[in-house]
C-alpha cells in the first residue's frame, strides 16, 4: 500500500496540526510569554504532536532511506517556535518550560546511567577502555584549549566545547539495524564505547558546573570539589531513596510515573543548586540499575519513551536559538569541525599503536546524540552571553552536521571491517539501489 494511503489521516492530522500553530503565531506576533505564561508550553506541546506525527509517517523512512540521524526537522520547527514567540528566548520567560526541559534533559541523563551496568563493563571487548578514553579525551582536550588560547573565549564555555567534541553516539546503530546485521569485534568495540563514552563525557559536563559554581541564592558557598560531593551524593541518595518507588513487578505505565516523579525532583533539586541535572540523573540511573531488581525494566521504560522526550528536547533546543554574528558562528562551526576531527583521527592512530585495532576506527565516532543537545540546552538557560549564543549555535550544528555523516561512515568502517550484511528480511527503500559495497548492522 503506498505510503500515503497507509497515512492518510495521520498527515491530515499533522497539516491541521501545524495550520493551527502558523495561525495562532500570526494573530499574536507580539504575545507577551510573561503576561501569558501557558502560551510557550502550549506552543511546545502543539509543535511536538505536529512533529510526532510526522515523524512516525516520514522520519522513519528518511532515515532507513538516506541513513541520516533525525533531529534537524524538530530544530527547524523549533527555530519557528522561537520566531513567532520571541520572548521564549529569555530566560526570565522560560519559567513555563522548566519542568519540560528539566524532564526531558534529567530523562536522557536518567537513562544514560541505566546503561552501565557492571557485568557488562567486565565484558568489554579488548582494546575498549583505549579507545573509548582517547576518542573522549584528545578531541575535547583540542577543542577546548585551541577555544581557550586561540579564540580567547573565557574557560566555562571552552569547557563546554571540549565536552561536546567529546561526545559521540550510538545511534547510527539503530539506523543501519533498519537495513543491515552488523557484528564483529570492531562493531562491538565502538557500540560499547559510544554509549559508555556518553556516561564519562556527563560526568565531564557535571564537574564543568561545579567548577566553574557561581553560586544560587540560598544555596551554600562550596568549593568546587565540595559541589562535586554534592552532585554525587545526591545522586545516589536519590537513587537509594527511589528503589521501593520502582519495585519489581510494577505495570508499564506506574513505573513510567514513578520515573516521571522521580526525574522531576532530582533535576528540580539540581537547578535550585545550579548544578547539572544530567550528572544527578545519572548517578541516579547508575544506582537503580546496578541495586534495584527492577533496574532493567527500569531501562526499558526508558527506552521506549526516549523518543518522544528526544523531540520535546530538539523542539526546544530550536526555540532557544537567538540571533548571534553570522561571521563568527560560520568561523567557529568550521574550526569545530576541523579540530574535532583532527583529534578524533589522533586519537584512533594513537589506538592503533597501542593495540591491534584499525588506524581508522575514528569513522565509527562521527555522529553526536541528544545528550549534546541536551548539554547545550542546560547551559544556555544557565549562562548568558554573546559568545554563549555563538557557542550554542554551533553545537546545534555540529549535531546537524555529523548525524548526516555519521551513519554512512560507521557503514563505511564495518563493511571494511567485514561486520556489515544486508538483512534477507528487509525490503530496500524506495529508490534508487544503495551503492554497493554499503555497510550493514543490526
């Protein structure tokens, strides 16, 4: 059945959906969010549907298609939001959202932490631990110093650059999965990496927050390494305390309020400390899986509903964006770029001289995950700034750019690597016949 038939009403849905926002934002260009609080969160709420729907009749095939990671739409629909309620770009008027931003960011951060799991940590394949902490370690460590000392731009935010360079995705995974078995040592080995990578570079982002602390009022006057204490703590109390609310047993959907609660009190508590509701989550996570008989049913809910929060999250990264020099935006994206991956190519040489792998396993870590979305976002409603705004610009491209190439590349290294063979059980999109010699995983 073609694709529209099979679709019909959801696209209806989608069109009227997103004919009620374009009218609504016309009628009421200048609407105040402070006089009007509800409105951004309605906005956000009706531009999330739109995009859900469209998403489940487009996105999927777009990415099987193309072998693209999705995210840019729900940016594009964010920008929109952002143009048509300008004032959602202040901080003093994103109060209606906070419980949203803190969802979704304390979600993935939640989740992150029920990845690592220690049995399977003492499973890792040879030659992991080398190549996950130089793939982290040698991008950031370029991109934050050369911010640093060459662009002049002040240690916070350097520091955020250095964590988001450090960041890479698993994600191209589920892509290729959609067309290829994918195995082997080498697919093994970056899989792993990518996602417990996710977890160091959280932690990375956590210690930038208590280091650089200025302080909230109320809150107590710690030193950077007392804040750290903090976040630990809280984390794993939070986690302690949360066991009995996510017993084993539980249905589907209390366990998923459980986790809602859960998730808003832990980020709530790390905004009032201004310390980052990633990290807390986290440990959080870590916690629950590791000492809860729950913890995998834990994860599962988690997973099922990453989704829908990776779209409220992209949605709102996109109305956050607030005009900054185009000069400079273009400089520093392309010096990103380039450093990132000059480490990142360092980084697997250094791999290849300490161990057996391949001198090109960099083309398994190009491609960046919501966890950097989410980072931008946590930052940007915490720091002010011209060069914040540039610095946020360009990680929301960086993650445009590389989940582009990120799925082919890794496709790329695993048939090379022979890991890579195209299912017997899928149908090839619509369209032209993939090149030969494309890689494949499952």
């Amino acid at each position: 059945m073609p694709l529209w038939e099979r679709h019909e009403s959801r696209v209806a849905a989608a069109l009227i959906i997103g004919s009620s926002i374009g009218l609504a934002g016309c009628g009421d260009q200048g609407a105040s969010l402070k006089d009007n609080p509800g409105l951004a969160l309605v906005a956000v709420f009706l531009l999330v549907g739109a995009a859900y729907i469209a998403a489940d009749v487009f996105v999927d095939w777009l990415e099987e298609r193309f072998l693209i990671l999705s995210g840019v739409e729900y940016l594009l629909l964010g920008v929109i939001l952002g143009q048509a309620l300008p004032g959602i770009r202040d901080v003093e008027s994103l109060q209606p959202i906070f419980p949203v931003i803190a969802l979704t960011t304390g979600w993935l951060g939640l989740l992150r932490g029920t990845e690592l799991r220690i049995h399977e940590v003492r499973g890792a394949p040879d030659g992991l631990g080398t190549a996950m902490l130089l793939q982290l370690v040698v991008p950031g460590l370029l991109v934050g110093l050369i911010a640093y000392f060459a662009f002049e731009v002040n240690a916070m935010i350097a520091a955020l650059l250095g964590c988001v360079a450090a960041a890479h995705s698993s994600e191209p995974f589920t892509v290729l999965s959609a067309r290829y078995q994918v195995f082997g040592p080498v697919a093994s080995l970056v899989e792993k990496a990518s996602r417990l990578g996710d977890v160091l570079v959280i932690l990375a982002f956590g210690l930038v927050f208590c280091v650089f602390h200025e302080g909230t009022p109320g809150a107590p006057t710690l030193n950077w390494w007392q804040w750290t204490e903090v976040t630990l703590v809280l984390g794993a109390g939070l986690g302690l305390l949360s066991r009995p609310f996510v017993a084993e047993g539980q249905s589907t959907h209390a366990r998923f309020l459980a986790l809602v609660g859960i998730i808003f009190f832990a980020s709530g508590a790390a905004y009032f400390l201004a310390l980052s509701a990633l990290m807390v989550n986290l440990i959080l996570g870590i916690v629950l899986v590791n000492l809860s008989a729950a913890g995998q049913a834990v994860r599962s809910t988690l997973r099922d509903t990453e989704r829908p929060m990776t779209i409220v999250l992209f949605v709102i990264a996109g109305a956050l964006v607030r005009p900054a020099p185009v000069l400079s935006v273009a400089i520093g994206f392309f010096a990103f770029i380039v450093l990132r991956a000059l480490g990142s190519m360092l980084a697997a040489r250094i791999t290849a001289l300490r161990t057996a792998l391949r001198p090109d396993l960099h083309r398994g870590f190009v491609a960046q995950s919501a966890v950097v979305v989410a980072m931008a976002v946590t930052f940007r409603i915490v720091v002010e700034g011209e060069l914040v705004d540039v610095a946020y610009i360009v990680i929301l491209l960086s993650v445009v750019f590389h989940g582009l190439l990120g799925p082919r590349l890794l496709r790329g290294l695993l048939a090379d690597a022979g890991g890579l063979m195209v299912r017997e059980d899928v149908e090839p999109p619509v369209g032209p016949a993939p090149e030969s010699g494309a890689a494949e995983v499952s």
